[in-house]
C-alpha cells in the first residue's frame, strides 16, 4: 500500500484520490484494538461495549400502574354505564398492597406500584367520584390492561439488552443500570499521539518573532480528541530538523495505538517528515481530491496507524473528520455508522471549480415551513479557522459539481455527526 513521495510527485492532477476511496482504503486498513477493560458504569459512559448484554431481569419487573388512579378488575366494569366498587386499601410505589381485589372492590394505585392481585386495569383518579370508600366512574371507557405496564415490557429477562459496538451514552448506561447491570467490559481506550511539526510555529504563552505564527492545531486536535474512549498524547511542536522529527515519531510509536501529525505532507515538500516517515513506517502520501485537505498520509508506523494531516487549520479538522474519526470509531470497536447527512436548500449561490469535493463551512438552519436552509460562512480558505467555529455544518459538494445556484439543494453533514 505504499508509494513514495517521489511516486505522488510523478502523479498528474488527474490522478486526485476520491474522498470516499480514500475513506475505503482508510478502513480496509486499520484493525480494532482488542484489549478489554472492565468498568464500573459511570466509568463506562462515552466507551465501547465488547459483549452482548443479556438482561437478567424483566424490566419493568412487575406489572405496575401507568397512572395515579385505582386498580380495577374489567369484568366489574360491564353493564350499565356507571360503576360503583368498594376501596380496599391502597398500593404505593415501593409498598404493594398484599391483598387480593374480589368481586366489586378496588384498590388505590400511585404510579409505578404493583397491580394488585384480581386487578387488571387502572381507572384514572380523574375520571372518578369518591364517597368514603366507594368509588363510581363512567366505566364506558375502561378496557382490559388500560394504563397497565406489564412486566418486561421495556426489556425481558434472556433478551439482548444491548449489542457489542454501541456506544454507551447517557440512555445506554440508564439502561444498563435498569436491569440491575453495575458493571460492563468495554475496549480498552485508544492511545493517540499527536504532534505539530513547522520551524513557524510558536506554542502560546511565547511573543511571536517575525514570520512566526501561534500552533493552533495541537488545540484543534485537543478538542476532537477529547473523547471518553481516547487517551490523549500532545508531543508538543517538533521544529523541521531531521533528528527532532525522527525521535518524536519514534516516541510516538512506542506509546500510541495512532499517531497524527500536522504539517508537512504537501507534496513535493522538501522537509523531513516526509523522508522521515518513508524511513519509518509504510506510508502512502496521497493527494487527496478534497478541498480542504489536499495532501494527506497514512500509513503504519510499527504497529501504530499514522496520519499526516495537512498543516493548513481548517484542513486540519475535516480531514480529522473524515477520515480519522472514522479510523478512531472502527479502532476502538464501534460498529460503523452511517454518516448524518441532510438535504437543505442553499440560501445563497456556492462557488466551486469542477475536480475536488469541497467541504464548505456552512450554517444550517430551520426555516419557518419547517424545512433546511443552508448558507456560507463566507470566506473559505483552509487557513481561516473562524469559518468553523462560525458554521454548524459542512456542506459537501461532489467533485464533479460546479457549485450551487441560490434555492439548489445541496447535502450538509451537521457537527453532531462528529460526537
Ligand atoms: P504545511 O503543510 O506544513 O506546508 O503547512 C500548511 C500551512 O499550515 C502553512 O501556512 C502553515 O504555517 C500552517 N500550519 C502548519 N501547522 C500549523 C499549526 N500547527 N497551527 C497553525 N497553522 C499551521
Ligand atoms: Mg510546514
């Protein structure tokens, strides 16, 4: 799967790689880490289940009242429209009542407590009169099982609760907890290491000196890193010396599952990580037909997976997005998703040359006949980092495309497609 700088060098323009082959090849390539940990739940929130979870119990446990009101038996409520019944005593949530409900009797129900024995329908307090301890209600409207949550019904003893590859979010680790589950073994987290390279860059906290600009994206990298199931690495900004490049990538190889860097890829570059990377590991430099993110590498560094990112901001972070976060997801066990994309109409012309997708800032926006409206950011040079904090969408023009016309609908992919 390698090819030498030299060998892009030697590519004509024609020969851009597809986003989407590129993504294939991406995929094809890495393998997910199979060590396991076991954690405790609240430890497990944002990692990957490994196993299927097998509920031990009925969920709810016990058929139980939807509705404050009172548990009735449904043949009692035949005939003639009102019934009257006796109350025979009262069950709260957490403080069943232990005894049987006969012919013409009722007892009191709260939300959530057991059905009493003989009951097999609630009658909503509203809906009834109460003297003393008779109750009468209309009984046209009851019907057998009404406002009964029956046992199991949210998940059955035996079943799978929840399959290997999810998630666990916030409804996940409540879910696990409502079957009694306190511990889960989920993969272990992915080690990622990640540095800057550049004789440019200047780490904050540090005056500029001319032709000097701050390293932005180690925060970028940072902030899409910072994820439950990924131990971070920041390596720090490597200057364009030979021996410095070599013994950061070494280090990161030793530690890190993958290694990201920024900089230094474009093609044809004089530098040394290109040269060191072909020393080290089996890398591809490809040129990608994307805009932003033109030049990109991957490849293995040892038993670590490499990506050279472009050095460019904005590149920087689609790239990350396309092609990382999904690498990240696939190493760390997760089952592959579907990217979110939605169909909105462009506010506004977009401008764009046929050859390389492009993957426009855009604000995606709800219009007031509920449909999608989409605009620019404006200016969309992969330098200006202001372009994505100031959208919530990229819109994703096909390679062959030449733009979109105002009222055109175009595809987005929101932000939370990138949790
Ligand atoms: P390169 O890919 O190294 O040629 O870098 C492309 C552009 O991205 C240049 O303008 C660099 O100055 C800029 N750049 C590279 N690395 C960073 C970084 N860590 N933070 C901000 N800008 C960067
Ligand atoms: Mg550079």
């Amino acid at each position: 799967m390698t090819t030498t700088p030299a060998d892009c060098c030697a590519d004509s323009e024609q020969k851009l790689l597809p986003v989407e082959l590129a993504r294939e090849r991406i995929l094809q390539a890495v393998q997910t880490v199979t060590a396991i940990e076991q954690l405790h739940l609240r430890s497990a929130l944002g990692r990957v289940l490994v196993e299927p979870l097998i509920a031990n119990i009925d969920v709810p446990p016990f058929a139980n009242s939807a509705m404050d009101g009172y548990a009735v038996r449904n043949q009692d409520c035949t005939g003639s429209r009102e019934t009257t019944l006796e109350v025979i005593g009262t069950s709260f949530a957490g403080r069943p009542f232990n005894g049987e409900v006969s012919d013409h009797q009722c007892v009191r129900i709260m939300t959530g407590a057991v059905i009493p024995e003989g009951a097999d329908a609630v009658v909503m307090q509203e809906q009834v009169k109460r003297d003393g301890e008779q109750i009468s209600f209309d009984n046209r409207s009851v019907k057998p099982g009404q406002h009964v949550r029956y046992a199991g019904e949210d998940s059955r003893q035996g079943n799978t609760v929840l399959q290997p590859g999810i998630k666990l979010g916030a409804a996940e680790i409540g879910l696990l907890a409502s079957v009694g589950v306190s511990e889960v073994r989920v993969s272990r987290r992915l080690r990622v290491a990640f540095f800057s390279t550049g004789d440019e860059l200047t780490a904050i906290g540090t005056p500029l000196d001319k032709g000097q600009i701050y390293d932005s994206n180690r925060y970028t990298l940072f902030g899409m890193l910072s994820r439950p199931g990924i131990e971070c690495y920041d390596l720090g900004v490597i200057p364009d010396q030979r021996e410095a490049v070599r013994a950061a990538f070494q280090q990161a190889g030793e530690m890190a599952d993958l290694i990201l860097t920024s900089g230094g890829v474009s093609v044809g570059e004089a530098d040394y990580v290109t040269e060191t990377l072909s020393e080290l590991g089996k890398i591809n430099f490809w040129r990608m037909a994307m805009k932003p993110g033109k030049p990109l590498a991957f490849g293995k560094m040892g038993r670590a997976v490499f990506f050279g990112l472009p050095g460019n901001p904005v590149s920087v972070m689609v790239t990350f997005y396309q092609f990382v976060l999904p690498t990240i997801r696939k190493m760390s066990g997760e089952k592959e998703r579907e990217a979110l994309l939605i169909q909105a109409r462009c506010s506004q012309e977009l401008k764009k040359t046929p050859g390389r997708m492009e993957f426009q800032r855009g604000i995606l926006k709800r219009e007031s006949d509920a449909s999608w409206s989409v605009c620019s950011t404006g200016t969309q040079g992969s330098h200006v980092l202001s372009s994505m904090s100031n959208s919530n969408c990229l819109i994703l023009l096909p390679a062959e495309s030449d733009g979109a016309k105002n009222g055109e609908l175009v595809t987005v992919q929101p932000f939370m497609d990138f949790d």
